[in-house]
C-alpha cells in the first residue's frame, strides 16, 4: 500500500452517520464532514483501543495497561471512567461508546470507519478474484491501498497497545498490498509498482514474500543485476538478524532470474477463497462477555503467535466458547480457519500426522504428494501457514504432545486450544481456565431455550435447577431440552427428580447426549491406577479432600501424583490449600455422582479393605501425634478405645453404604 501519501477521506463520512473514523494512519475523527480535535493523549488511547475492536468489548484490564503501560496510578478504574466520560461527550453522547460488562465498546454505523470501508473492499477483491475477475480484484485492492496514509495510529502515545494491538492491523495491511502485487506483477503492471515495493521492502526487509515480488519486479523491468543484489541483501539480513537462510519461494526467484526464466506469477484463485472449517455457532449463546473478550485480546496480539489454551471440566462450554470466539475473529483472520476436533478425552486421540494431512489437504495440497512422517508434515504444514492470516482451533487436545507438532511457526497465524486440562507444558501458550455458569447466566440459557414467561412463573425453580445442574451448560441445555417440548409441565416437576441424587444423571440425558456419556468418554480414557482413583473418589463424603486421602484409598499410592492425572483430564479441581497446608482437591458435583456410582459397583470387599485402610491411617497419625507434642489429644470423656471404635472401618463403611 501506499503509507507515505495522504489521501482525502471517503466520501461517505459527510452521509447520515455524521462521523467518520480514521486509524490506517494517524488517528482522526470527522463530525459533520469537520475534523474533531482530541488532543488528550489518553482520550485518543482509549478511542484507538474501542476503534481496533469495534463492537466488542474491550476489557477494562486492557484499557488500563494501555493508558499507564506499566505503572497505573492506584484509582486508575475511576479515572478511566472520567476519560470515557469525557471523549462520550467529545463525540456527541449519541451512545457510540457503550458501557459492557468488564469494560467498554464502540458501536460504529455501517461505513463510518476506514477499517470497516477496508475490510469491505477486501471482501470484494476476494470474491473478483475467485470468480476469475482479476480486474476488478485489483481495483478493489488499490482502493483500499488508498485508505492506508501513514505509520498506523502514529498519533497514539501508548507503547501497549502498539505492541499488542498495531502489529495484527499492520499485517493485515502489508497482506492486501502482497496480493495487489501479485495481481500488478499477473497483469504486467511491474514498472509502476517499483518504487512503491522498494519503499516497503525497505521498511520491512524480511518479508520474503515481498523481496521475491521486488525481484521479479525489477527482472522484467530489464535490471537483472539488480533483482539479484535483492536476493543477497535478503539473505545477508536473514542471516544476521534470524540465523535463518531465504526460504523456498525467494529461492525459486532467484534461481528462475539466474537461468533466464521468469515464472508467470500468476495468482491462485483458490488462495482467495475463504476457508472456514468452524463448526456452526450456537445461537443460543449467552454469557461469557468477559472471557470472550479475554481470549479475542489474547489472540490478536502480533508480537509472536499467539497460543491460548482454554481448559475447564466435561461439559462446561470450553469448545462452544472457542467456536463463538473464532466466528468473531474471521474478519481479522482472512486467509481462514482451520478446525479439528483431536478427540482428546476419549479412549484413541486423533493422530497429529494424520491431522497435518488433513490441513495439507485443506490448504491446497495434493493427498498423492503429501510428505511422510509427522516431522516433514509439520515443516509443510508452518510453511503452508507462513505468513498467513490462520486461526487454528484445536478442539479436545488431550496433551502437549498432541498439540506441538500442530502450530505454526510464523506471526499473523494463531492458536486456540480446548483441553480437559491445562497444556503447562505448552511452551509460550497462555492458560484460562473456564469455570461452570454464574446462576444468572444458566437461567439465562434455560430461558433462550424454554421461553422467558416459563422461567418468570418459576423463578426460584429455575435457578434450583441450574444449581442441580452443577451450573454447567451442557446439563442446563439437556434440562432445558427435556422441557421445550412439554410447554404446560412445570418446572417443579423436573426439579423433583433432579433432587434425588440416585436419578439425576439419568436425567441429565437426552438422545445421545448426556452428562454420564461425557463422563464415561473420559473415565475410558484414564490409566487403570487412575480409574481406580477416581472410583475411589466415589467413597468420599462431599466437599474438598486432602491428596493422601486418595493415597490411603487407592492401596498406599502417591495421592498428589494420581491428583494431578485427575485435574489433568478434567475430572477434579484443585481448591487450594488447607490450614495445615496440605493441598486440596474437589470433583464437580456431577462428577462425584457418577464417581460414587463407579464406587458402587466395585465388590463389597474391596470397599471395605480402603476403609479400612483409611481408619488404621487415622489411628496412627492420632497417636504419633499425641506422643510427638506429648500432650492428649481426644476430646474430653472419649478414650483411646472410644476413638478407636469411631474411626472403625465397619463404622466407616456402613456410613458409606447407608
């Protein structure tokens, strides 16, 4: 594009909407066809951060390390409200700047921002493209050249945000002035766009793509000599600056230029063509404001490729969650988005090899040709991807292992990955844990599905039933879809049978979809020594427990390590510490109910011989502690016999049993 040349704003700003907004250079705001002076540098911070994410909610989190970088003041909540106030009555108060939960959106008019008139014009010029129309395309993309008048939001003093937010729009712009390029170069346009790639290649010169166009640019311009001290330089800065030598495709140029061959450059209808694998997003989706906007934040960032990993139990609305995110970020991923679910919490893990040749496949390459062996998949694969404007959802990965070989390699592409545990050991990927529903937010849900009238008769009702439902979305949606097509059945009814412990996950069943189904899938896909643990769970009463519990339980074994095999597929949560310091564990409400019916189809004696051994562990830490501080430590009127016969494993059990 052409950054250097100012042009005058689009024509449309004086139309109805009275405003227009200019970021693809400094930052500008038209009213009335008039140019509206901000001159607060912190008014103009929080407008650009609003403006690069129109219609989505910028967390307050966000606008604060933008505003103060790394040094906020200790009211900087009030005081962001106090600027919001100001550029909402600087721009009118008309309601463009909206208060969100956790944070703040600017909700823009069709065709009053050069982003929008941007992304608009590239949608023509891939549409041109694949219908074989290249004129047009390239027409369209010289449009939107012009839109680009400078260093982006130069204007802008805030150090976070062009670190986080600027790189993403930069690379957007530097795509569409490649593919204009290319189709200069296919229509023999080579001599008019010279000085413009030199320009640009100047400014970034390790953009392989551009340098290759420059020297074709330049071969066909008559000054071979020329476009090969372009491959040295390259070369020479590659080396120096990333230990890397010029890939396949500046290579190819250089030696098509050296035997006197000039490829036709001609551009690939199908690398225009909109590449989307997402599954549908629900309609009915609600709640999650705050992490949405989290991971969008997270995704966008364009100092390096972006890894985000969202964990959460069976069932608590991790891939709905991922797939609703990606939807929303098509638009600043243009070159598409692939999708696989790895099928990671079942019992056969997709094989990463064979998943890389899927992508090859989907990306354009030939399923006869298609490299050997997961190593040289991966290596086509992030050369595939290079340079590109990928999102990759990775659905259900079940560990790191799985994952590595899947990511690419190169900034503009990035990575979201839903897993029953936390990825650590992804190097680089940032972790967010997804919990169950507020209440509000699975009533909410309910009545998307059942009606809002239903949930207003039997309000109290309502929320019992999210809460029965352990707040997770999937056994709020399978509630609710056992009561939609029954319109006069109270809620109460539903209610009634949830409450019985022994039936609710019956309930919590509807077709192929269920609760216990989800649960079974992972169980099927633990070690036997960790099903063991989880059956063993099944034994305890409700609430938190302490690792050596499970220990105890599981015939001696390491409570801390078969803790973590649990946490890692989903099936506990880690609580934190005790007073003692002993670390704390607790399984979801649902999950205990079908680990306590795991516990019961075990034989009786091996019940009884864990209790048993859990007893003799409490007799014994109670009586090396009274020796060990040399004082009594039963309660008044009870006697060693007395805490012997309560801690009884017969006693134990039969309380289990009953």
């Amino acid at each position: 594009m052409r950054p250097a040349t100012a042009q005058p704003p689009p024509s449309n700003e004086g139309s109805a909407t009275a405003v227009y907004f200019r970021i693809l250079g400094p930052l500008e705001v038209r009213m009335n066809g008039r140019t509206v002076d901000i001159s607060a540098p912190k008014l103009r911070t929080i407008l650009a951060s609003l403006l690069l994410q129109p219609g989505e909610a910028v967390p307050v989190e966000t606008l604060i390390d933008r505003l103060w970088d790394t040094t906020p003041p200790l009211r900087a909540r009030a005081a962001l409200q106090t600027y919001t106030a100001r550029l909402r009555g600087i721009l009118g108060g008309d309601g463009l700047v909206r208060t969100r939960a956790g944070g703040y959106a600017i909700e823009l008019p069709p065709g009053s921002s050069d982003i929008q008139e941007f992304d608009t014009l590239l949608a023509t010029a891939r549409s041109a493209i694949t219908r074989g129309d290249r004129q047009s395309g390239l027409e369209a993309l010289r449009e939107a050249a012009r839109l680009w008048h400078g260093p982006i939001l130069f204007n802008v003093e805030s150090a976070t945000l062009h670190r986080e937010a600027v790189p993403g729009l930069l690379e957007r712009c530097m795509e569409a002035s490649e593919r204009r390029f290319e189709l200069e170069l296919a229509l023999g346009n080579h001599r008019i766009i010279l000085e413009e790639l030199r320009a640009l290649t100047g400014a970034h010169p390790i953009r392989e793509g551009m340098r290759a166009q420059l020297m074709r640019a330049l071969y066909r311009s008559g000054r071979q000599a020329e476009a090969l001290q372009v491959y040295r330089d390259t070369r020479a800065v590659l080396q120096a600056e990333l230990g890397l030598d010029p890939g396949f495709e500046l290579r190819s140029v250089q030696q098509e230029i050296l035997h006197g061959r000039d490829g036709p450059a001609e551009p690939d209808p199908g690398s225009y063509a909109v590449l989307c694998q997402l599954p549908p997003s629900l309609s009915d989706f609600v709640g999650r404001v705050d992490e949405a906007a989290h991971l969008e934040g997270r995704l966008t960032r364009a100092d390096a490729v972006p890894i985000v990993v969202v964990s959460g139990v069976a069932g608590v609305g991790k891939s709905t969650l991922a797939v609703r995110v990606a939807h929303r970020l098509r638009p600043q991923f243009s070159d598409g988005q692939l999708y696989v679910n790895l099928e990671g919490a079942g019992p056969a893990p997709r094989d990463p090899a064979e998943v890389l040749g899927e992508f090859l496949d989907a990306l354009g390459g030939e399923r006869s040709v298609l490299p050997q062996g997961l190593e040289a998949r991966a290596a086509a694969f992030r050369s595939r991807v290079a340079d590109r404007r990928v999102l990759i959802l990775l659905d259900d990965a079940v560990d790191a292992e799985q994952v590595t070989p899947l990511l690419p390699g190169t900034p503009g592409t990035a990575v979201l990955v839903t897993s029953r545990g936390a990825l650590s050991e992804l190097p680089g990927a940032h972790q967010r844990r997804l919990q169950p529903f507020a209440v509000e937010e699975g009533v909410g849900l309910l009545g998307r599905i059942i009606g809002g009238r239903r949930i207003a008769a039997e309000r109290r009702v309502a929320e019992e039933i999210v809460d029965l439902c352990g707040r997770l979305p999937l056994a709020v949606r399978i509630a609710g879809a056992r009561l939609q097509p029954q319109p006069t059945l109270p809620l109460s009814a539903l209610a009634d049978r949830l409450r019985d412990n022994t039936r609710r996950l019956d309930e919590l069943s509807i077709g192929r979809l269920g609760v216990r189904s989800r649960l079974e899938l992972a169980y099927a896909g633990l070690a036997p020594h960790v099903q063991v643990a989880l059956r063993r769970i099944g034994l305890m009463p409700p609430g938190a427990f302490a690792a050596w519990t499970l220990g105890v339980l599981c015939d001696g074994s390491d409570g801390e390590r078969l803790a973590e095999h649990l946490v890692a597929s989903g099936l506990l949560e880690s609580v934190g510490a005790d007073p003692t310091g002993e670390a704390r564990y607790r399984p979801h409400d649902l999950t205990a109910l079908f680990a306590r019916e795991l516990a019961g189809r075990e034989d009786a004696d091996l019940t009884r011989a864990a209790f048993e051994r859990l007893a003799e562990h409490a007799r014994t830490s109670v009586r090396d502690t009274a020796l060990a501080f040399g004082v009594p430590v039963l309660r008044p009127g009870v006697t060693a016999r007395g805490l012997n016969r309560e801690l009884s494993a017969k006693r134990l059990f039969d309380r289990w049993a009953g």
